[in-house]
C-alpha cells in the first residue's frame, strides 16, 4: 500500500531521521535488542501545556478515544483534543462522573466502559465500530495505582489487568476502526514507574509471590511500554504508530488507594526530583506523541516531557529515562502472546520480522527486583 496514503491530517511533515548512541550504557551479562529512544530537541519540556503543543493545528475532523478522559490527566487530554476541533469519545467506568467533568465541552461523548470486566471492553468496541468511524486516535490513558490484591474474573492482578490488558484487549478490539484512519496514532499512558519493576513472566498474578503493590504498579507500567512497542511493529503496516509516555508527577485521584501520610511522603518526595506538573502540563506528552508531525514516521518509543526518552541502563540512578526491561522487543512479543494468550484476542496483523524502531543491541543487568 502506498504510504503516502497512510498520512492523517496531522501527519503533515517530512520524516526524521533519529540518532542511535546508545554505547556508553553497556553492561554484560545479557544481549537484548533496543530501541531508537534518543531526544529529539522538540522545543518543548517539562512545563509545557497539551494546548501549547498543539499551538494554532486544528484537528477538526478527527476521532479520538481516551479512556479515563475524565479525570485528572486524561481530562485534560480530552480538554484539549477537544478545544482544536476533535471528536473525543470517552468511555467511563463512573458515567456520572464523567458527564459532570466533561459537561461544556464540544464534540465529547462519554460512553460505558470498565476495563477491569473482559465483556464491558467488547461491548464497548462493539458500539464504537458499529458507528463505522475511522479512530485517528487513541489515548489509553486511564489506570490505577497502588491497589491492594485483587484479581479480575481471568484471574489478573488488578493493576495489570486495568493498566495493561484491559488497554490491549480494547486496542485489538478497536483494530478495524484505527486501520479505517489511514495514519492513526495509539498512545499508552506508562510511568516513570516502570523503574520499579519489569514483567514478571514467572509470576505476573502475584500468586507465588508476596504482593507488593508497588511492584505490581511498577510491572503494569513497564507492560505498557512494552505494549507500545510491540503494536507498533504490527501497525506500522497499515500507518497506526503507537508510543508510551511518562506525564510526569501529577497530584490526582491516582493516589486514591493511597492512606494520607503515604501521600505526604510520596508527594514531598516527588517534588524534591522536581516541582508536580499541573494536568494541563501532564496531559502534554500524551497529546504531542498523538499528534505532533515531529514524530511522523516513528513509532514503539517512550517519550516523557513531550520529547523521546533517553535509554538510561538499568541501574541508571535519576528518575528519568526508559529502562532497558521496557524497550526490549524480545520482551515485548513475549508479553504480546502473553497477552493474547490471557484474553483470546488476536490481531490479523503480523509483527514486522524486524521492528522498524529496532535498531541496534545493547547489554544490560537485568533489574533485581526488592
Ligand atoms: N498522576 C501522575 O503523577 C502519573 C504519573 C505517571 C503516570 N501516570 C499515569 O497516567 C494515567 C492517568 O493518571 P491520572 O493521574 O490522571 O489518574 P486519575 O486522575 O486517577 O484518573 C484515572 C482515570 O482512569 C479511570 N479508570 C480507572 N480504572 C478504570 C477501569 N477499570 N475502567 C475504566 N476506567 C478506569 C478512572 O475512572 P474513575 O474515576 O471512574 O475511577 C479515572 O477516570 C494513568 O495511567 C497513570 O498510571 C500518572
């Protein structure tokens, strides 16, 4: 297929080429492949606004979903897709909430949707391709945080299974709507989080380990960057390019789960690496890495502070960067068939024998997990 016919109206801008130096983080003992995660100088950064990134481009015409769009980060991110003209469906676990915090905005629908309930998922794709809309974007935004043990109907941890494979579940199910767009983009809401911990493929459910809920964050969180990575080998095909995203430190209803003086700590803590981001600033890397022509022709990155992170080894003391564990592609499909395996859904795409993101090998010491 002609690639040129892949392009969405946002995809407006000549390819770049990206830079791979990832030499001075080598460390035996294990060889994995890597991604292209070299900052590009965007020009933009750790306070810049979802609208700032979006500047004067209209999406008018453009359909997206962001789950979560209704709190916090993702209602930010659904401000701001809609204020440039874009159609936003958001599917909400809490629809009472989510029309009362999206009341006002133009072009938002807000649908049903728990991501934790395997049916709510196909039931809600269901409805959306049903309207026979292309989907330009989608943002999988929602996620919880330091829940306490508890496992979904599939027997998933409920981190995982809300974060992680919920989000996969509905991507695959919504497949035929992002290859309708012809140039989509899907975006997976990581953390720098992901430092904590990488995929436990021995005991992803905690059920011969301990439970330890910030581990258990930490593993969904790499599971999204993983995920991004492993769709975007399949849908670079059919031009849908996916990315993963830390926003940065948000004091949201994220903590929920959280008693008072955890959050004390948490959040002292936080400002010491750096000052919180407000939502309007959260929700800028997901809407650069949905809609920014600077990522034309990319795709499989993480990104934080709306620019493409640095690898960083696993050891690697600041909270910043991606972790080897979750830019490794071998882990990526591993988790990919995992995944399908857990929830049935398969994707008639293929991945690439060879991602186009992939493009050098480099060692690392596994992390060892506390
Ligand atoms: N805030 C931060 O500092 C930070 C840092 C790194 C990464 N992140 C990531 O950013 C994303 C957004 O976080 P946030 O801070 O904006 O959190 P938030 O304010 O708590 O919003 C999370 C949203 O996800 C929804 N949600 C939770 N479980 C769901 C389920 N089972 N089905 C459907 N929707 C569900 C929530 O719905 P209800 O309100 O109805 O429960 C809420 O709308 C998350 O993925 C988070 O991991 C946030």
């Amino acid at each position: 297929m002609d690639r040129a016919l892949l392009l969405s109206p946002f995809h407006d801008r000549p390819r770049q080429n990206i830079r791979v130096d990832l030499g001075q983080h080598v460390e035996p003992p294990t060889v994995i492949m890597t991604t292209k995660q070299t900052p590009i100088h965007s020009g933009f950064g750790a306070t810049t606004t979802a609208r700032e990134v979006l500047g004067n481009r209209r999406l008018d015409g453009i359909t997206a979903v962001v789950t979560g769009g209704y709190a916090g980060v993702g209602l930010e991110t659904t401000r701001a897709l809609s204020k440039a003209g874009a159609t936003v469906v958001v599917p909400a676990r809490t629809r009472d909430k989510a029309r009362a915090a999206l009341a006002g905005m133009d072009r938002v629908e807000v649908e049903s949707l728990d991501l934790f309930i395997p049916e709510s998922i196909d039931a809600f794709a269901a409805r959306f391709l049903g309207s026979n809309r292309a989907l330009n974007v989608l943002i999988n935004n929602a996620g919880i945080m330091g829940a306490p043990l508890a496992r979904n109907a599939r027997g998933i941890e409920s981190q995982l299974a809300t974060n992680h494979l919920g989000h996969f579940q509905l991507t695959a199910r919504l497949w035929p709507a992002l290859r309708k767009a012809r140039g989509a983009r899907v975006v997976a809401l990581s953390s720098r989080g992901h430092a904590r911990a990488a995929f436990d493929f021995d005991d992803p459910n905690f059920e011969r380990r301990p439970y330890d809920k910030w581990i258990a964050y930490g593993q969904s969180k790499s599971a999204n960057a993983l995920f991004a990575l492993a769709l975007d080998g399949r849908g670079e095909p059919d031009g849908i390019r996916a990315f993963s995203v830390h926003p940065g430190a948000v004091a949201t209803d994220l903590m929920r789960f959280m008693p008072e003086e955890e959050i004390r700590s948490a959040v002292s803590a936080a400002e010491a690496i750096s000052p919180l981001k407000s939502s309007e600033q959260g929700a800028a890397t997901s809407i650069w890495c949905a809609t920014s022509p600077q990522l034309d022709g990319m795709g499989g990155i993480y990104c934080e502070d709306c620019d493409i992170a640095e690898a960083v080894p696993a050891d690697f003391p600041q909270p910043r960067g991606v972790r080897p564990w979750a830019s490794d592609p071998v882990l990526a499909e591993r988790l990919w068939k995992k995944s399908e395996e857990w929830t049935g859904v398969t994707l008639e795409n293929r991945p690439s024998s060879r991602p186009s993101s992939v493009t050098d090998s480099v060692e690392y010491i596994p992390p060892v997990l506390p």
